[in-house]
C-alpha cells in the first residue's frame, strides 16, 4: 500500500470518528479532566479481558475511586465471565459489550485499559482517546512502527493520559539503578544487552482450518488486521506467534527488557541502524515469528543487544551460562567501563565491579496501575512514568529488528557467524545462540537462519533510507472498518 493511499485511508478513518466522537460532547474537551473532582469514581472500562486482561480487571475493579462499568471483548462467553467475576469481587456487575466501540458514546466512562492482543493495541488506544478517555494500553503499544507514532501523537494531540504497561517504568528500584548507572557511577555505558530467554513449545499443527465458536465476533477480532483461516489448535494466546496478529516474543515478554535498557540507555530515539539474525527453530508448527535471534541496534554511544530464546534445555549438560547470561535469564545486563548492572525482573537490580564484586543492590518495585489513576486525576501527563511515547519507542525497536528478520536470507550458522565476525559483540551472541541451538539437537548446517540486511534509518522520520522493502513493514494494510487514523502535524 502506497504511502498516499495510506494517508487518504487514514484521513477518512479520522473522518469517520471525529463524526462519531462529536456525539460525546464534541471530544469531552480535551484539557478537561477525566474526572471532575478528587472525590469522584473514575468511570472505567476493560477491553479485552482475557489472559492480560485479567490483571486488568485485578487491579481496578474493586477500588473504592473506580466505578467499573463495562467489560469488552470479541469473545462473548469469556466477557460473560469476567463480568461474573467482577460482580462477585465488587458486588456490581457491569455491563458487557462485544464492540469497545458502543462504549465509547458513554460520557460516564472517563477511562478505559485494553488488554487486546497486539494488533488492535494501536487503534483502541487512539478511538478511546478521540472519543475523550484516557487509556491505560498493554505493551507492546503498537503492532507496527508507523501507528505507534500515530498513538503517540493523537495523545499529545488532545492531551490525553496514555500510559503503557511497561510496569517496570513504576519501580523505584530501577529508577534508582538506571540513575546510578547514567550519572556515570560505572563510567561510560558499553553496551546493553537484553535477554529473553523463555521456552516456548510448539503450537502444533492443524490439517484444517481452526473452527471458530459462534461465540466469538471473529470479524471483530481480527479488527486492523488481515481476516485469514487459522491452522494453529487454538485462537487465544498463540496469536502472538503469527506476525498477523503478534510480535513474537521479543514483542511480547522481550518488551519488557528492550524498554528497561534502552531506559539505562538514554535513547530517546529508534536506533540508526538495525540487523537481526535468528529464525523460528526446533518445530514445525502454525507460528511464524522468530523463537531463536539475535537483533543488534547500533545507537552511537552505546549498542543495544537482544537475544530472544524459545527452546527448552534438552539437558543439564549444558555449557554453564548459556541460559543464563551473567545472571539473567528474563532481564538486561548494562556494562559500563568500571562495572555492569544484572537486572534480573521488573523490580531488582544488582551492580558488580568487572571482578564480579557486588557494589549495590536495588530492590522493590511500585504500583503502574496507580500511577496512571493518579495522573487521570491530576492531568498531568509528564507524571506518567510510562508515557505512550516511552511505550512507541521500545515497541518500534522490536518492530525494526522485524523488519530486518523478514527480509533475511536464508544461511547456514557458519555464514551466519561470518556475517558478523567483524563486530565483536554480535560475534560473540551469535556464538552463544549457536551453542544454544547445538544443546537443543537443531542442526544449523544447512541453510535455516535468517540472516536479516543492516537498515539505516532516519531516527527523526523513523523510515528508512532508500530501502521501499523496509519501508513498506512500518505500516500494515488496513481492513475496511479498522483503519487506524493518521494525525496530522499542527
């Protein structure tokens, strides 16, 4: 789809919803708060509320300054229940609707979060903010580059609270760590490496095409992206390993980790340039995405590094450290040139001399859910600890190093090694996925890697230089219906 097509689709989109959203009070005014006084309940509502969604509704339904009033999702017998589930908690059951849509008309409703899976993350995040809520979105806030910037910008638009549920952005531990390690207490950063080392099985295998339930709006599901047969055994979850729908794992736990060290980083921007090098190893199943790689983004200062694992340890007999890299398994190392910082979960760290001598210990994390409440109330968006653009910007470095793995070419772990011989920190990852792969019986002889091209992008326009293949991945063509809308500068 060309750029132009892509901008008309988009201005029709925005049509389309301003129309509707005049309905609400012509956009709830968008400096008006969200709720009208501290002693208030914030009208709320749940899109999406299995798996993730779950939490959701752990979170906020029940609080004494939250009136859960409506849950939303595709599957109808899944919303059924989690109302159920509300009521017994609260003592109040809300309202289920299939579409998020309808609820968007309600003025009582000052806030919504959405649990979704990833491809709808974008466009519920920008209808809910037209329409005058504030949006508590589940990472990764995007499932491209290019509506995540759109996100992004309609909240700085209409002066929205959007927070993304980078939850380690809320920890004061990893605040603490990430100011120790920028205020040069280790002296310069090196590199930062993220790891995402977490089996994932095979999803199997369908002959034919999965029968969807009645009560499932499949339509409704597939929303933004392409409606296809499915020939994995079951709908939910395993969307994220169909590049339809999800992100792999580096878009799913990895977002996690890539967000945490580009945090330690500084980086403010998407990196320069990007290659990734992996493939999706050890099965044949109904998946797509990439369980085994290696992406490489080359900031200037500093390089980030992530490593995304899906194969269980076929043995103890494993070389000590290869799934589990210098104490993280889950989690990022930071080496500067005095020392290195292990941060192992959401809410710990721990910095060591090069020695391997323990310097200082972070410990404790806080309440992501809280802090977005809090800054609905005050309306002040710079109190966000995860702002949208925080959120864009670690979802669009998952989504580059995509990029570059599906315009790979096929090699065998020798090429692949000797595609990065030159740079010593790629080598030495690579080095240890091949030693990883070789413990879990898959052979790597013949041409099964994809070895994905170094993009330069322009960090300003976040697209590409001279590469229209790499290009066209920012973006995704649209579904009648779905459209995500474009804002426009000014």
């Amino acid at each position: 789809m060309s750029f132009n097509r892509r901008s008309f689709l988009g201005r029709a989109a925005l049509g389309a919803a301003a129309v509707s959203a005049s309905r609400v009070a012509n956009l709830q005014a968008a400096e008006e708060p969200a709720s009208k006084s501290p002693n208030e309940k914030i009208g709320f509502a749940i899109i999406g509320v299995g798996g993730r969604g779950g939490e959701h509704i752990n979170e906020f339904a029940g609080r004494t300054d939250v009136d859960m009033m409506y849950l939303c999702d595709a599957d109808e017998q899944q919303g059924e229940r989690r109302c159920g589930e509300v009521e017994k908690k609260t003592g109040r059951r809300p309202k289920f609707v299939k579409d998020f849509r309808e609820v968007l008309n309600d003025p009582k409703i000052h806030a919504v979060s959405t649990a979704t899976p990833n491809h709808w993350h974008s466009l519920v995040s920008i209808l809910a903010m037209q329409a005058g809520k504030d949006v508590y979105v589940e990472k990764p806030v995007s499932h491209n580059v290019w509506e995540g910037r759109q996100a992004a910008m309609w909240s700085t638009k209409l002066s929205r609270i959007c927070q993304c549920g980078t939850q380690s952005r809320s920890s004061p531990s990893l605040k603490e760590a990430v100011a120790f390690v920028r205020e040069g207490k280790l002296g310069k950063i090196q590199y930062a490496i993220g790891t995402c080392y977490k089996p994932r099985p095979s999803i199997g295998k369908l002959d034919k095409p999965l029968q969807i339930p009645a009560y499932i709006d499949y339509d409704l599901w597939c929303g933004p992206a392409e409606k296809r047969e499915l020939f994995r055994p079951r709908l939910s979850y395993d969307w994220h390993w169909d590049y339809n729908t999800g992100n792999g794992d580096m878009g799913n736990q990895g977002i996690h980790q890539m967000d945490i060290a580009r945090w330690f980083l500084g980086e403010q921007q998407l990196s320069p340039k990007v290659m990734s090098i992996g493939e999706r190893l050890g099965y044949e199943d109904a998946g797509d995405t990439a369980n085994t790689q290696v992406v490489y983004h080359d900031y200037e200062k500093a390089p980030l590094i992530f490593e995304t694992r899906g194969l269980p340890k076929k043995d103890m007999n494993y070389k000590e450290g290869m799934d589990n890299y210098r104490g993280s398994t889950v989690g990022v190392i930071v080496q500067c040139e005095q020392g290195y910082v292990v941060i192992p979960s959401y809410s710990n760290a721990t910095a060591f001399d090069n020695d391997g001598k323990e310097l200082q210990s972070w410990k404790g994390g806080g309440n992501h859910f809280v802090n977005f409440l809090d800054c609905v109330r005050s309306r002040k968006r710079e109190n966000l600890n995860a702002d949208i653009l925080e959120g864009h910007l670690s979802s669009a470095l998952c989504h580059t190093g995509t990029i570059s793995h599906r315009l790979g070419q096929k090699m065998t772990g020798e090429q692949a090694l000797e595609a990065v011989k030159d740079n010593e920190r790629y080598s030495d990852s690579m080095t240890r996925m091949a030693e990883h792969l070789k413990v879990n019986g898959v052979n790597i002889e013949s041409p099964s890697i994809s070895v994905g091209p170094w993009l330069e992008m322009d960090p300003t326009t976040e697209r590409f230089k001279d590469n229209d293949a790499a290009n066209l991945l920012l973006t995704r063509p649209y579904r009648a219906g779905y459209v995500v809308p474009e804002c426009q500068q000014g």
